[in-house]
C-alpha cells in the first residue's frame, strides 16, 4: 500500500483524465422512431421494435440537465410550470451535480489534501459510482457495448474509490 500513497496525486491526475474520457464517451442513447419492416442504418443502432437511436455523449447529457433545469426554472417563474415538476428536475439536476462533485473534489483533494476532504472525496466517489450503475442499468444493459463512456465512468468511480479507501487506511496506519 506504500505505493498507493507515495504516487496518490499522479493517480489521481490520471482518473481525472480517464474521466473526461468516459464524459465524452457515450452515456445514452437518441430516439428515433422507425417502423421493424426498415433497417437502422449506422451510426443508428436498433434499441427495440419500434426504435432506433445514435449514442450521445456524457456532456450532451451534462448539458440537457443543465438546460432542463432552467427552463424549468423559468416556467416555474412565469407559472407555465407547477412545484412539483420543478422539484423533479431539481432531484434530476441534483443527480447530475453528483455525478460531476467527484471530478472538483479529487481536483481539490490532489491540490489541498487533507483528511475532510479525503472523506468528502471518498463519499463524492460513491455516490458517483452508484449512481452512474443506476443510469448504466437503466438504459438498454443488452446494448451495453454501444454505451461505453457511462461503464468506463462507473469503473472509473469504482476504482477511484478503492483507491481513495486504501489512502485513507494507509495515511491513518502510518500516524
């Protein structure tokens, strides 16, 4: 574990740039609706009967939220929207900062360490980890392959975590 410890910043450096290679990688699909007696023509994948769809990348997907909650926000302001659709694209939105949280407190922990915001890092990773297996599952697991930006995300969050963990257990046996 010793080398765990010593090379930790050059680790961490490295799980920020994987990261952003699992953000511009794809995380979910683009519907298109296309009759069964017509083929899906690349880079169109066949989702069901009735669909089609082009994987999208993870930040086309930071943007929609991001989107999604101010014009959900501006409804709400102008009365075109009710509370409760805003307070589900807040929890929505509210998913999307945690599945970004990771990336800024790693950033923080690699420049200002301490062992707070190693916790916090730790806790920002697992709440990362679970919730992009929640988005990973939930969007068409047969086709797994084609989504591989939101599966390098979530061994990334796994990895990270162990990492982080074992950090941790280090720096408290050594003090």
């Amino acid at each position: 574990m010793l080398w765990i410890n010593e090379h930790k910043n050059v680790w961490r450096v490295a799980m920020l740039v994987v990261g952003l290679g699992a953000i511009m990688g794809p995380w979910l699909f683009d519907h298109l609706w296309v009759p069964p007696e017509y083929m899906c023509s690349a880079p169109y994948i066949r989702l069901d009967n009735n669909f089609c769809g082009t994987p999208l990348p993870g930040i086309w997907f930071f943007r929609w939220v991001a989107g999604a909650f101010v014009n959900a926000s501006a409804g709400l302001v102008t009365g075109a929207m009710v509370f409760i659709d805003w307070v589900r694209e807040f929890l929505f939105t509210l998913l999307l900062i945690l599945l970004v949280l990771p990336f800024f407190s790693t950033m923080l922990v690699t420049l200002h360490g301490g062992r707070r915001r190693q916790v916090f890092n730790v806790a920002a990773w697992g709440l990362a980890a679970g919730i992009g297996l929640v988005l990973g599952m939930s969007s068409y697991p047969k086709l797994f392959w084609a989504l591989w930006g939101i599966w390098l995300y979530i061994g990334l969050a796994a990895s990270a975590l162990i990492l982080e963990v074992l950090v941790l257990r280090a720096e408290r046996m050594s003090s």
